[in-house]
C-alpha cells in the first residue's frame, strides 16, 4: 500500500526520456530538496512540463539555482556525463564563468520585478573557452504554494547559436549584419511566430508559423501596416504596446488572440526595438509564442487558490496561520474571527497582542512547542469561551495545530483549525445522563437485555435475562439462547429475526413468544424488542435489546377477554332486544302521530262539515214552522231537509270506515292484485258503459296483505279516476307495477329505508288533473278542490287509500298536471320494514 502511494506521488516524473529517467534514478536524498515525494507542488508541476515538452527548457529551483532540464536542452552538453553532473547543480557552480550573464536576470525575476532589458539570453563559452551552443530562451518566475517567486523557467524559441541580448554586452550585437538577423528571424523551425515590422509599422517578413496563425500564404501581408493587417479593433489592442517599442524599450504582454488554427489561444508576445549604430529604432523583432498550456496551468492554479480560499472562508470550523515566530494573524476565516472574539481588524496582528494575559501563557506555549518541534498538536472537547454577539458564551472546542513545512523543512506557519463542539459535547452528556436513566428504568421496568454478535453467532444476556430464561451463564451461542423456544413460535421468531438484519431494512425487531424456563420447565410468554446495526457496507454486525417477561400480564388479559367475550354477547342479546323495543316503539310512536292528526281532521268535521247538514236542518225546519204545507216553499223545504239528512248520513258512514282503518287488521294474507283489479272493474260496469270508459291492466303481482283493504284501495282509486274526467273525453285507466329497491323509495320519502324491495303500483288517467300544489291537500280527509255541484263525494276517498297504504307499511303520492290526467304511485314493502 505505502509503495502504491509512493508511485502516485512520484507520476509527475514519468516520460521524459532520457533525462527523465536521469532524474528518476539520481539519488536525491543526498541533496536538500529530499526524494521526489516530498517536493512542493509547483516544483512537480514545473518539472512535470519540462520533461514533456517538445522544446528545450531549463528549471533554476531555489536560491541556489538547482538546474534541471529535458533532453532538447541536454544537447549543449558535449556528452551523456557532462549531462549527468550537470543534472541538480547550483547554476553558478555549473557556468561560473558565464553566471554573470544570467545572475541579474535570474535575480530580478525572485526579487519581485519585471527585468528592463530582453527575458532572453545566450550562455556563449564553457569553461574551456569554447563557444558553447546554447538555445535562445524566454525566461518566466515560477510561482511557490506562497505566492512567492521559488525558481525560474527557461523556454528555448529557437536552437541557433545566434542571439541578441543586451545581457550579453554590445560586442554581440555586432556579430551579424541587419540582414542576417531578418533572415534567421524567417526560421520556419522556431515554434513561435515570429515577424518584422518597419519604422512604419509594415510587415516586412514573418516566418512559418505566422502564416499559419493568420491563415495567410508568404506575401500576403508583406508590405501591409499592422492597422490594416489586424483592422481597427485588433489594431487598438496593439497599438500601446507598439508605442512602447518604438521609443526604444523592449515590450513584453500577454494576449488572449483568435487564429485561424482554431480556437482562440494565449500568446506571450515580446516586442524587442531593432536600432542602427546610432540608436535608432529602425524596426521591431516581434516574438510570439503560443503560453496557451502554461497560462492554463496558471489560471488553474489560481482558480485553485481561489478556490481553497473560498473553501476556507466557507468553512464551518475557525481557520486561520500563525506565520513565524511571531505567530503573525494570516487568512482568518469569519468563524475565527467570530470564535476569537477580538474583532475582525486581527489579520496581519502577532497573536500574542490579540489575546488576552489570561489567556496568551498556555496558548503561545502550546503554539511555540509546534512551532520548534514540527509535532502536530490536537486537543478535543476543550473547555473555553465563545462570543456570541460581542457575549461571552461557555462552550468546548476541538483544536488542532498542525505545522507548515518550507522546501527546506523548516516550519514556517501553523494551521489553526478550532471547531465549536460545544452543541456535541452537551448532546454527549445528555446522552450519557439518559443512559444512566434508562440503566435505573431498565431496573424499574424488570426488564432484561441482551446483544447478538451476527458475525461470531455469541449472545450475550444481562443477568436478569438470563434468569427470565432459566439460564446459568451470561454468554451463549445463538443455537442455545434460541432453544427454550416453543417449537410453534420458533420458525416465526427466527424469520422475524432474519428480515430484522437484512440489508436495506430498519433493522427492527419485535416478537411475542412463548419459552420453556431451561431451569423450572415453566412455560412463560416473552416480549423482546431490538435493533440491528450495519457497518459502511450494509451488513449487519449485532443486532441488541431488551426481553419482558408477561406470562401473568397475558394471563390476566386472557381472563378478561373471556369475561368481556361472555358480557359482550350478553350485550349483544340486549341491544337486540332493545332495537326491537325501540322499532316496535318508533312504530307506535308513528302510529299515535297518524292517529293524533286524524284526531285532529275529526275535530274538524265534526265541528265543521257535520255542523253544515245539522244548521240547514234547522233552518228548513224553522220555515216549515212558520210557512204553509201546501205550499211549493214547503215541498222544496222537505226536500232540503231530505237531501241534508242524506248528506249528513253519508259523512257519518264515511266517518266510520275511515275509523275502522285506524284499527289495523292482524290478519295478512296472500292477495292477488289482478283479481282485485278485475273485480273492481266489473263493479263499475253502469258507469264504464255510460261515460265508454277503457281500462289497461297488466299482469300484477300476488301481495302479501289485508284484502279488504286492498279491495278498497283499488275501489276508490278507481272510482276517483271514473269521476274526475274532461268533457267530451272518454276516460282511459291504465295499472302497471314495477319492482323497487329501497333506494328509489326514499328518494320519494326522504327518509332512509332499511327494506330492500317494494312493490311499486302506478294508476294512470286522462282525466281533468290537478294543479301539484295540491298534491298534499287532496289526501286530507273531507278536503275537496272542487264544490259539490260540480262533483258528487264527501271528500273522504283519498284519505281512506293514503291510510290503506299506510297500514301496510307502504307510502302514498300522486303526481297530476291540469288538463292533462293524474298519477298515483303506491309502494308497499314486500316485507315489514322499518324507517329510520
């Protein structure tokens, strides 16, 4: 394992071919960068671009200038040895004669600012005195973890030995002729653009990789300025930096330019003044080279900083550097500056002058001790103060210091990180109080625990479990701690048991159970309760809970069931008793209700239409008295007095039938309603033939019921269709009948029906109707829509069929328009029903 880490942290010095496995096998811990595993981050990611790049580069590292570079760069060494020693060597060692050529560029880039002259150089002789081909090259800080300037990068632009720098001294600016210069400039080998522009800012030649940017051919943009080459956007960009190279000094910028090889890339671009003898700027040496990776790697780097610093500020936890002996406030996040409570102005403060004296002995001790030992310090669950809204509030903080290495191994900061855990470590001790509590409540409640090792099959029991069970040992195996189940419980608990640990469910388990006690023989009935618990990967690892015994709770429950079983159908018999009260009640209840009104209608007569007969008596009787026998007057008085008598006779009798019906016949019988029908028929024969009556009747049913009721019923319902017709039009009666359920009968009633089934009888006629107002009145007895002259009757039919009806536990509606005949809907039950 530790040799896998140790390859990925060394992956950056794969390939690289011959100088790649130079560096791979030199021996590195003999030098102060330490092996390859331990070297900062920018310097893996330099040497990682170096050993894979197509051009020649050189890597100066630290202050001493440690060389590394790649086989395209290796070739100004004369053999495969020089190389070799070359290879990690101080710059100034390995060129002393030549140092002082490099030193001030090298220097002004780790000091911090940009160099005046040319970033590129020749290293002309050895140590022999021999012109050394060197590379000409672009050189470029290299950025530490810090921010600050930890080497130097070399990118060769070309592998002519001839070079123009000022570092160099004048005596090299004389070694070719202007002519020559422009020529080696159209080099199509340089993979770089690489152009010359006149005094009049005209292109007067450009190399290979010009016309490939551009997508232009080898003369096309010969002659033409750069405004009208690039156009005036493009031309706006350029133009400060143009400037700045014709007034003689060397101007150097970065841009992001579109090109016809694609998408748009980054271009480190050098504009270097080309001067006669007399120092004028005559032209300028354009050098543009394609950075698009490294400026990549730069802007990740500092999207990555960024980043980190976002992580950091973002952080739930404080975090802050202590830099230095001085233990310098660096990077402070909201949440320390919060948790130190000593404003937000701390940054860049030594922390020794931000706390408190109470406070700095123990902590600087603590810091200083890190600091000189390089040992990480961590303390948990530390007591401390926290501020709340500028209030000190207790609390406990988890707190590390963990020191920061430079590339020499010294420490140079301590990352702080403290974490408010104050929430947990109160949580904690809630926890351990509610133990403690359940500990006692497992004791009050008699209650036994056990846990089961999945992995071992070891069940470990709590000393009064394992006296509920009749076992002498605390520690048993799953095969034993389930044999004092019952045969028929045990399949039951063993499934509920497995579906408890498999994966994926709650890993709850409950079951009720029956044991045989191992020591007594006893049968008991056990409660258990538990909880499985799964590692990272789902599996269960032990499942754990508690055990009651309820053998006598289950007892006395079984005791009760019994007795409340024996009261409840005891119950039941009586409330069957008392809805069979309560109906025959309700029926009663509903009969005096039907008794009171027709009461109340007998009242009515009696002080009403009976009155009527017995006042014209009277005064007939009167004009008798007083008038002549032989008189017309008297003849006609008789009369009156005749016709009133009869009249009074007929509401009498019509009084005693109605009467009679309110005393319910007990004796029901099967009747056939169409012999009734027939029947009735016939016995209007007179009438039938007189008004050319019609009847249609179909095929009725057989009821159960009172026939003389029945017979009645259909009677003056008939009789009431054979009376009330139009002038003119020959009377028509139609009896049909249908099945209903108890559904349709309460939507007429509105009541609920408990019956199922009724008998539905529909009587239709074409005679004169009524208007619907009247569709209540014309069933109350003596109630009359037309005078006596017009229609002969007491009034009293409907009401004797409405009460028929009724004692059968039916219902009665007529339904009528004028003009236009009438409907009467008779339902009655198939069976006694009762309404709720």
């Amino acid at each position: 394992m530790a040799d896998d880490t140790k390859q990925r942290e060394i992956n950056f010095l794969k390939g690289g071919g011959e100088m790649g496995s130079h560096i791979r096998n030199f021996d590195w811990s003999v030098t102060k960068l330490g092996t390859p595993e331990y070297w900062p981050q920018s310097l893996k990611t330099s040497i990682g671009i170096l050993l894979n790049s197509r051009v020649a580069m050189i890597l100066f590292w630290t202050e001493e200038n440690l060389c590394f570079f790649n086989d395209r760069y290796a070739c100004i060494f004369e053999n495969l040895q020089e190389r070799i020693d070359a290879l990690g060597k101080p710059a100034a060692q390995l060129w002393a004669d030549e140092w002082n050529l490099l030193r001030p560029l090298i220097e002004s880039f780790k000091n911090g600012s940009e160099p005046d002259d040319e970033h590129f150089v020749m290293l002309p002789v050895n140590a022999e005195g021999k012109l050394r081909k060197m590379p000409e090259a672009n050189y470029s800080a290299v950025y530490g973890e810090e921010g600050n300037v930890c080497g130097v990068l070399g990118t060769c632009i070309q592998n002519s030995p001839v070079v123009y720098s000022n570092f160099a001294g004048k005596e090299f600016q004389n070694l070719q002729s202007d002519s020559a210069v422009e020529l080696q400039l159209l080099r199509d080998t340089v993979p770089a653009m690489i152009f010359y522009l006149d005094s009049e800012q005209r292109y007067q030649s450009y190399n290979q990789m010009f016309c490939q940017w551009f997508g232009v051919n080898s003369t096309e943009a010969l002659g033409k300025s750069v405004k009208e080459f690039l156009g005036d956007i493009a031309h706006q960009k350029t133009k400060p930096h143009l400037d700045i190279a014709y007034s003689g000094m060397q101007e150097r910028y970065e841009m992001y330019a579109p090109s016809k090889m694609g998408s748009p890339r980054w271009l480190d671009i050098i504009y270097t003044p080309h001067k006669d003898r007399e120092g004028n700027v005559v032209g300028i040496i354009v050098h543009a080279t394609d950075v698009t990776r490294s400026k990549q790697v730069e802007l990740a780097l500092r999207e990555s900083e960024m980043l980190l610093k976002a992580v950091i500020q973002a952080a739930p936890v404080g975090i802050s550097l202590f830099v230095g002996e001085d233990f310098i406030i660096e990077n402070p996040n909201d949440n320390f500056i919060t948790l130190l409570g000593k404003g937000e102005s701390i940054a860049g403060k030594p922390l020794v002058s931000v706390l408190g004296s109470a406070e700095n002995d123990l902590v600087i001790q603590t810091l200083k001790k890190v600091y000189y030992t390089g040992t990480e310090f961590t303390a948990n669950a530390v007591q401390g103060v926290a501020y709340v809204e500028n209030k000190e509030v207790p609390g406990f903080f988890n707190i590390s210091l963990t020191p920061l290495f430079d590339s020499e191994g010294n420490v140079h900061s301590i990352l702080s990180v403290s974490t408010d855990v104050t929430e947990e470590v109160v949580s904690r001790k809630k926890i351990e109080e509610a133990e403690q509590i359940f500990r006692g409540a497992v004791e009050l409640a008699e209650l036994g625990t056990w846990n089961l090792d999945v992995l071992t099959g070891e069940t470990v029991f709590s000393q009064r479990h394992a006296e509920m069970f009749g076992f002498h040992r605390h520690v048993l195996s799953s095969n034993d701690a389930m044999s004092v189940v019952e045969t028929d419980d045990f399949e039951r608990v063993l499934d509920l048991f497995n579906k408890a640990l498999k994966p994926g469910s709650d890993g709850k388990y409950e079951a009720e159970y029956r044991i045989i006690n191992a020591s007594t023989g006893r049968r008991q009935v056990i409660h258990a309760q538990g909880q499985a618990y799964f590692d990272k990967d789902g599996k269960p690892t032990n499942i754990s809970g508690t055990a009651r015994d309820i053998t006598i709770e289950r007892e006395l429950q079984s005791a009760l069931e019994n007795e409340v079983a024996v009261r409840t159908l005891q119950l039941q018999d009586t409330a069957e008793e008392l809805k069979r009260l309560n109906n025959k009640l309700e029926d009663a209840n509903k009969a005096l209700t039907r008794s009171n009104e027709e009461l109340a209608q007998y009242a009515y007569v009696a002080s009403h239409d009976l009155q009527e007969p017995l006042r014209k008596i009277r005064l007939f009787s009167s004009l008798l008295k007083d008038g002549k026998r032989d008189s017309e007057s008297y003849n006609r008085s008789v009369d009156r007095i005749s016709f009133a008598a009869e009249r009074m006779s007929q509401l009498i009798a019509d009084l005693l039938d109605f009467s009679r019906l309110l005393q319910q016949e007990a004796v029901m019988q099967p009747v056939n309603l169409n012999t009734v029908a027939n029947s009735v028929w016939n016995d209007f024969e007179l009438v039938v033939e007189e008004k050319g009556a019609t009847a249609s009747i179909s095929q009725l049913p057989e009821i159960h019921a009172v026939s003389i009721q029945i017979n009645q019923l259909f009677y003056n319902l008939i009789s009431n269709s054979l009376k009330f017709t139009s002038e003119g039009v020959k009377p028509h009666i139609s009896i049909d009948w249908e099945m209903a359920d108890g559904l349709e009968a309460a939507s007429h009633t509105g009541q609920l029906m408990t019956f199922e089934k009724y008998y539905h009888i529909i009587f239709k006629d074409n005679g004169i109707g009524f208007d619907t107002q009247h569709s209540d009145q014309i069933f109350e007895i003596f109630k009359r829509l037309h005078g006596q002259e017009s229609y002969e009757g007491s009034g009293i039919g409907l009401a004797l069929c409405r009460r028929i009806v009724a004692n059968h536990q039916g219902f009665l509606f007529a339904e009528s328009e004028p003009g236009k005949g009438s409907a009467f809907h008779v339902y009655i039950p198939v069976q006694k029903f009762t309404v709720l």
